[in-house]
C-alpha cells in the first residue's frame, strides 16, 4: 500500500513540476521563445513587426511532445491547419509569413524543446529577395542583404544540424525551394536547391523535393498553382499534400 501511494506521489508531483500549467514550466516554457523586438536583421520591414505577432500566436498554444512540424515562411503558414489538409492529427504550422534561414535559426528552441516526431521544412524564398531587393518592386526595407545562395544553404544545413544534434530521433526532412514566376530568382532557386541536395550527404536531413514536383517545362510555377507566382493557391496546396502524403503516412 505504501508503494501505491508512493508512486501516486511522484506522478502528482510530476505533473505538477512538468505540466503546462504550473509557474515553473510557465518560466521554461517562455524561454523557449524569441523576445527581441528586431529578431533578425535580414527581415524586412514588415516581417520586423509581424514575425513577434506569430510568436506570441505560438506562446498561446505551444506544441506538444512527439508532433510533426511544419517550419517556413508565407507558403507554409498559408496552408493553416496542416492536420485538416492531410486527415492526419498532430501536424503543427509553424510558418512565419516573411521569414529567412536566419530568422528560423533564433526560433528552433520551441521545436527542440518538445521533440518532434518529424520535421519539415521549407525556408528560404524570401532570403532570396532579399538578395535581390533592388530587382523587386514590393519596396521593402532591409537592415541588412543576405550575402549569397551559399549562405542560405548553409543556414538551412545549420537548422537541420541543430535540431538533429539537440533532438536525435526527430526525422529531418529538407524541402526544395519551390519554382517561382518572378525571373530574377530563377537561377538563383535552382543553385540553393542544388546545394540543399548536395548537403544531404551529410546526413543531418533528407530531401523531399518539391521543386520537381511544381516545375514546368519553362522553369517555372505554373500559373494554375499560384495567384501570384510565388505563392501556392489551393490547387497547389492540393499538389503538394497528394505527394507527400506516402511520406508522412511512413512515419
């Protein structure tokens, strides 16, 4: 009798030190996410005031342990509710409208913390643009220019390494940069995801590859996916999960 209540003890005591609900994880768990009001120099102007919305729209309802998340910019939080897409519970949109590699890189502690399942990520369109502001007619304001595609690889080869080293048995999967219908990124979409597909071998993540998924014969994103050339409409997000679909079904 004094085992049982021994153990009920300690799972009380548990719950009451780990839950979401005490003060203690309250603290803990707020750490997890960025507080500064400019996170990343390489947002623009407009991702400097929305990106600490989307934080505290995270700190509201956090993730739980052992999830699939979803990790990207505009295209991924334009998907909403991932579950509902895929009929599958437990996938969590953890996209920023706006964001780069760099900005993905200060928020991983989250993502770490609960120990996904799996993740997935798509990043690094908009760091894109940002090399190429002066070529694009948005007139947004940049701090600071991503340098090179290299660099850009080379955060998204950092986010996979860090969440594997810190998260061993997370799945890693790396998604292509999507084609784009604005001409001036062309090229430059094709060189980072050559490099994405290179950086595999060193086993940090796998690659899905999206962009062979939506190319079409002039290397571009075919006007029916997308309203803008960049974005996905529905028919695209429709695409997108009827091939990935097989994958998570796997894990």
């Amino acid at each position: 009798m004094k085992k049982i209540f021994l153990v009920l003890f300690l799972i009380v005591m548990s719950n009451s030190t780990y839950g979401q609900s005490s003060p203690l994880a309250a603290e803990k768990l707020a750490k997890l996410y960025p507080t500064k009001k400019i996170v990343s120099l390489y947002h623009n102007d407009w991702t400097q005031k929305y990106y600490p919305k989307r934080i505290q729209e995270f700190k509201k309802k956090p993730l739980e342990f052992g999830e699939i998340v979803f990790i990207g910019n505009s295209i991924t939080e334009g998907g909403h509710d991932w579950s509902a897409r895929f009929g599958l519970d437990h996938i969590r949109n953890r996209g920023i409208a706006g964001d780069v590699t760099d900005g993905v890189l200060k928020r991983l502690d989250e993502t770490i913390y609960f120990k996904p399942k799996a993740v997935f990520i798509l990043i690094g369109i908009n760091d894109l643009f940002s090399l190429h502001y002066n070529e694009d007619n948005r007139s947004l304001k940049y701090e600071k220019i991503v340098p090179s595609p290299e660099y850009i690889a080379k955060n998204i080869l950092k986010i996979a390494k860090i969440i594997h080293r810190k998260s061993p048995d997370t799945k890693i999967y790396v998604r292509t940069l999507l084609p784009s219908r604005r001409e001036y990124i062309k090229e430059d979409i094709l060189a980072v995801n050559k490099m994405i597909k290179k950086n595999q071998a060193k086993g940090y993540y796998e690659v899905i590859d999206l962009y062979a998924q939506f190319v079409d014969e002039y290397g571009e994103l075919p006007r029916e996916f997308t309203n803008d050339g960049v974005h996905l409409n529905d028919k695209g997000y429709a695409k997108w999960i009827n091939f990935e679909k097989p994958i998570i079904e796997r894990l």
